[in-house]
C-alpha cells in the first residue's frame, strides 16, 4: 500500500510477470520499444481490453475470441498487415493468464508500428515500419471506484464530441481514438464528475470515454446504434443477449442529449466499467439517484456469469485450466509492481 498527495491510499497493483511479444514470452522488463517507434509519434496502434474472472474453477477469460477478433478487426482496418492468428492470439492470452498464476485480471493485446532500426522511417507513411503484437496482463479492479457499482456514478456530458465515422472509425479500437477519450475524461475529472459521455458530430447521444451507454425508460432499455459512432463493444453485447434472456425489450435508437435527464435510469457497461449505473447527469438527478431496479437486476446476471454462477448465452468463458475441479480454491499471484510503476499504471 501507499499513499497518495491527496491522503487517499491505493493498492498495488499485480502484473503477470511475462510479456508475449511476437510468438514469444518475455520478462516484464524487457518488454521495450524504440522511443521513435512509429506508435508513438502518429498513435498507429490498435488494442484490446479483455477481462479474466475468477470462477469456481479457476480463472476464465470472458468473450476471448469476440475480443480478439475485434483486434484483427481493428488491425483490418488499418491496413496491419500480419500473420497472428485468431487461435495464436487466443492461447497467448489464455497461456499468459496460466503462467501468471493470477485467478482474476485484465489482459491488454495490442499490436503497433515499432521502428526498424536497421532501415529507419520517420515519416507518416506506416509501410515501412515493422508491426508488434504484445499481450501484457494486470490485476484491475473496479475501474470507475469500488463504490461505483451499487451507488453508481455522477457524469457530465462532455464538450468535447465524438470522433465522426469518416475521420477516426469508432468501431476500430485504435490507440490514437483515445486522445479523443482522454479530452472527454479528463474535462470530467476537472470538473468534478467520474466520466464525461460525448454526444456525435450530430448531436445525438453516443458513449462515455470508455464505455457504452444504455437507458432504461419504461419497460424498455434503449441504446445508441452504431452509427453514433460507438465502438461496437462486447460487454453491450452481452447487456443486449442478457436482457433477452430477461425478457427486457432492447431497442438501438439515436437518442437526444436530453433524454439522458430523463431517463428513468441509465448505466455504463465496458469490459473496465462493467455495469456501471449512472445517478447523475449534468447535476440533474436520474430516477431515483441510485441504481435502478432494472439495472440491478441486469448487473447480477452478468456478474453471475461472469463468475460462472448462472450459464451465459454463448460460449462466454475461456478457462484457464481447463482440468480444474470445481471446488479448487483460487491461488494468489506474488508478483506487485513497484509502488511508483504501480502507480502510473493505476491511473489510466
Ligand atoms: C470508447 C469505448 N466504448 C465502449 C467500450 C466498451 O467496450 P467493451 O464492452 O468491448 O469493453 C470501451 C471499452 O473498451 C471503450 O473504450
């Protein structure tokens, strides 16, 4: 533990103590790139964010191949040539997660333009400039705070807009759409709020910084369509088969900025964020101020399968050692970074 300038003390954080990096595993520490690799100066990278659960038997990766396919998505898009395969980056993950002996953490891929050294290229033009494809993994709790969960959280909606479908693809997970994220976020904080949701080059409502944005209004649940320019996210997707399964009617509908005052509720739900219920708008109260009925009752079901308590529509849960009884007790990870690393990497 240590504390903070402002008095508030923060756990370390758990990383696994590998590195996949191109087909191999690597020490944490020797996990670098060039300072002028290409990612760093024109923001060419494409990630994910992946959770890993702990269950009855063990640890288990949720919606792996639906993130990883996302990845090579993303890399599509922006013309990443390479020869990772979905099934190549799905053991990675899963063998990471094994050797690191965590039983609950979140898994980071990413893949991005490096420098080669021995025919160096400083211009835009990505062609020339080798790809790295990386797997890290850390132990993250809850990403808008412990309390948020069941008090849910105060938000604003932000100045800032954003990204439109023909400057930077939302549906691409693309490091470089996160500076939009960050103006978002960080407005948010200055002022005050936990997150900012930004509305489209339109005017319409389209997702928090990192999350997506659902709204309960009578006995429905609404949501933006991807023509907000939303990334097209799995935990939304999982919401949207869960509410099915509840019998909730779920409609993807453009919705104004002021619909989100009048929401009977509203929450978040990201693969960080979870779900997230959302109590405050703008300072104007949303329903009751707390997390609504419905909402509760969406949350317990993803928490329980997340866990693997209540069965998951699809095939949701990768776990790590298959073999595992069920009644195993889960092992604690050792590994803790230093407290100022810790830190640093807390605080994204
Ligand atoms: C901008 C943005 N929207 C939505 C999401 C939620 O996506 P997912 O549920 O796939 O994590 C995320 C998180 O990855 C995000 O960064």
């Amino acid at each position: 533990m240590f504390s903070k300038d402002d008095g508030t003390v923060k756990p370390k954080l758990r990383i696994a103590p590998d590195v996949w990096r191109n087909g191999e595993f690597v020490a944490w520490d020797d996990a670098r790139v060039h300072v002028m690799s290409h990612v760093l100066h024109y923001g060419s990278s494409v990630f994910e964010g992946i959770r890993c659960y702990a269950t009855a038997r063990g640890a288990a990766v949720f919606r792996l191949r639906e993130h990883m396919q996302r990845l090579l998505n993303s890399a599509k898009i922006y013309r990443m040539e390479h020869d990772w395969t979905l099934d190549q980056l799905c053991d990675a993950a899963v063998e990471l997660v094994r050797r690191s002996e965590m039983e609950q953490c979140y898994i980071r891929p990413i893949i991005f333009r490096t420098l080669d050294e021995d025919r160096p290229a400083f211009g835009v033009n990505p062609f020339p400039n080798p790809l790295m494809c990386c797997i890290g993994a850390w132990d993250w709790g809850k990403y808008l705070g412990d309390a948020a969960i069941e008090s849910g959280v105060d938000v604003c909606v932000s100045s800032w807009n954003r990204l439109t479908p023909n400057s930077m693809p939302a549906m691409a997970k693309a490091g470089a759409n996160y500076m939009n994220s960050q103006l978002i976020k960080m407005e948010a904080i200055r002022n005050g709020f936990a997150e900012g949701i930004a509305l489209d080059d339109r005017g319409f409502v389209s997702e928090g910084s990192g999350e997506n944005l659902f709204f309960v209004q009578g006995e429905r649940v609404l949501t933006p369509p991807l023509s907000s320019s939303i990334l097209p996210g799995i935990t939304r997707d999982c919401i949207i088969q869960i509410c099915r399964e509840l019998g909730i009617e779920v409609v993807e509908t453009g919705l104004q900025r002021a619909a989100l005052y009048v929401a009977d509720e509203l929450f978040f739900t990201g693969t960080a964020a979870e779900v997230t219920p959302i109590r405050s708008v703008d300072h104007i109260k949303i329903g009751t101020g707390g997390r609504g009925a419905v909402t509760a009752r969406i949350q317990e079901a993803f928490f329980a399968i997340t866990c693997g308590k209540r069965p998951a529509p699809g095939d949701w849960l990768t776990h790590v050692n298959p073999d595992q009884a069920a009644s195993d007790m889960p092992r604690e990870s050792s590994h803790v970074l230093p407290d100022e690393a810790a830190e640093s990497v807390g605080a994204a």
